[in-house]
C-alpha cells in the first residue's frame, strides 16, 4: 500500500502537469492565431534558403532552386506549403508526389524538405504544416505519405510519431564508396599508364562485367527503352512513372549520374541515380539510387553489375561517400543482388502515415 504522503505528492505532481500542459496549448493557440497557411511560392526561395542555411549550417540554394523550379513547371508532381506568422514565412514543407514506386499502382506522397525558423519552433508550425498538406493529399485522391528520418535524430523521431506516422514496409540500404575513392587515388599518384589488379571496381567479377558490357550516360531518348525493359520486367506500362523520374533525375538533380547498358546498340538495362551540390557548390556526400532494371534475357549476365559498378566509381571520383537506396521486403532477390554489390542496412527509417 502507498502511504498517504506519496499518493498526495503524486496527485500534486500529475495536477501540476496538466496545467503546465494546458498552459503550453493555450500559448500555442495564442502564437498560432496570427499565422496562415498557403502554397509556397516561388518568392519564397530567398526566405526559405536563407531558414535552411540556419538549420543546417550551409547553403542549400542550389538544390532549392532546382526544386521551386520543378514545382512550378510540374505542379501536379509536388505538394508545397508555406507557414506566414506575423506577415512572414516561419515554416515551409515539400512533398514530391509518386506513382508506381515499388511497383504500387497507387499515388504516394514523400516528404523530403520541411523546415522551421529557429526563432518560431516549438509552436506548433511543423504538426499545422503537416495538417495542410494532408488536407492538400485528401484533395487530390493521395492517401499515403511517406518520409525518412535518421535514427541518430530522437527530435524528428519524436515529431514525426507525435503526428501518427509509423515504421514503413521499405528497407534503406546504403553503401560506402570510401574504398572506391581509395582505389582511385593510388591510381592516379602512380601515373596514367598504372592497372590496379582490381581496378576500380574493387571486385574482379565487377571490373569483367564492366569490360564486357558498354555503359553511357542516360539521356532523355532512352525513356521508351527503360519503359520496354521494364514492361518486361513488371508486366505493366509504367511510362508515366519513368517519365517523371527521368526528369528528375536529369532536370533536378545536380549532376547527370544515371547510365544505360546496351548490347548490339539495343538498351538491355539502366541505373536512375541522382546526387545534387551542396555548400559551396561541392558535391553532396550523399547519392540516392532510385531504381535499377536489367532486361530478363539477360539476367545473369553482369549487367546489373556493371551498372553499380561503373555508378559507383563514378560517384567515388565525385567524391560522394555514400549510395543510399530503397528496397520493398518481399522483393528477396533485389535485396538479394545488392547485398551482393556491398550495401548493407542503413541507419535510416522509412516511415509513413495513412491519411483518412
């Protein structure tokens, strides 16, 4: 039984609480009453890079500007929410809405770039944010959102289970592409004419099938043969789908690092990757593998092999440190292949709320 002097010390500490909580919402509800939601505009880029450079420390400009400019021209493949308090952006919030990722027949949206003044977090801006663009999906028919967290940042862990979202179905795998750029520098101090028994690549198996299968860079004329191979693959037209990431990758990102295998002049598989420049105009750390398909006729071949391989070194001369990439659970021989290129599973979480 708990003495009577620890039940009233308990009851004070829960009372006191609930008014420290209820204090909290009615300051929120009174910081809040004198904020607006609206679209975000593209006289917005100064104001919210010049938030994203408080945040993370360096200058996004670059990216951002890629990405107001791909909202404007496609405005149906992006959700863009802007938080005014006091006559002024506090809070923005990008989604890029996708269709037939993972092989989904459905629209999702995917939360990549939402951000807080400094000066006006903790008022609720984040959760009001997330709740117009809700509002905006529910709108448009898109019942799915879908976001990454790192799991070394408690804080967005927090923020994102407080506004419902839960573990998703996907794996994130990532590579580290240190011992590429290794390979590369000991190359080139012993002279243009030096072979590194493994080459590049870091695997005989990987070097041979580069060799053997020509790689180039995609351009804009390969869409209808990565629709073909992957019709091959899927059993559906997914042209749709390829279109907009072709565009992305090309028109978005930074740096043009998707390639296309061929055989006889015929495109038997391609890699869709997309890396941007970060501070300074230096190259991010980071690269994001979106998909890759190998034509059935030729699996087995090495020419998924010498896709990542060539993608890889090719990434490692850019000085990027890591491939991140996503892959659905069921899909056992996609995981599969790319345990076998070295990825591994990341420190980051997929997570996803369904909206209602």
């Amino acid at each position: 039984m708990v003495p009577k002097s620890k039940v009233g010390k308990l009851l004070r500490r829960e009372i006191r609480d609930e008014e420290k909580r209820k204090q909290k919402e009615s300051k929120e509800d009174t910081e809040m009453g004198s904020m607006g939601l609206r679209a975000l505009l593209p006289g917005d880029l100064d104001r919210v890079s010049e938030i994203e450079s408080r945040i993370t420390g360096h200058s996004r400009k670059g990216f951002l500007e890629k990405r107001f400019a791909a909202a404007a021209e496609t405005a149906d493949g992006f959700i863009a929410c802007a938080a005014v308090r006091d006559g002024k952006l506090a809070g923005y919030a990008f989604a890029r809405i996708q269709e037939g990722e993972f092989g989904s027949a459905d629209a999702v949206a995917v939360l990549d770039v939402i951000g807080i003044d400094p000066d006006a977090q903790g008022m609720g801006i984040g959760k009001a944010l997330l709740a117009e663009m809700e509002r905006r999906m529910k709108a448009r028919g898109i019942g799915t959102l879908r976001t990454q967290v790192d799991w070394g940042s408690p804080a967005m862990i927090r923020f994102f289970s407080s506004t419902g979202f839960l573990l998703a179905p996907v794996h994130i795998l990532e590579r580290d592409t240190s011992p590429l750029r290794e390979e590369i520098r000991e190359v080139g101090s012993a002279g243009a004419d030096a072979r590194s028994p493994m080459r590049a690549g870091g695997d005989y198996y990987e070097a041979l099938s580069r060799d053997r299968v020509p790689v180039r860079s995609l351009s804009e004329d390969d869409l209808a043969a990565a629709v073909r191979v992957d019709r091959k693959l899927t059993g559906r037209d997914r042209s749709a789908y390829y279109a907009a990431k072709l565009r992305e990758v090309l028109t978005e990102s930074g740096i043009r690092v998707s390639l296309v295998a061929e055989e006889d002049g015929f495109v038997v598989g391609f890699v869709m990757a997309r890396v941007d420049f970060g501070e300074f105009g230096k190259v991010n750390k980071s690269a994001v593998l979106d998909t890759i398909g190998v034509h059935p006729g030729f699996a087995g071949s090495g020419v998924g092999h010498a896709l990542l391989s060539q993608l890889f070194l090719n990434l490692a001369t850019l000085q990027v440190e890591t491939v991140l990439t996503q892959v659905s659970p069921e899909n056992i021989g996609l995981q599969r292949f790319l345990y076998s290129c070295g990825f591994h599973p990341s420190q980051r979480l997929m997570l996803s709320k369904t909206i209602s």
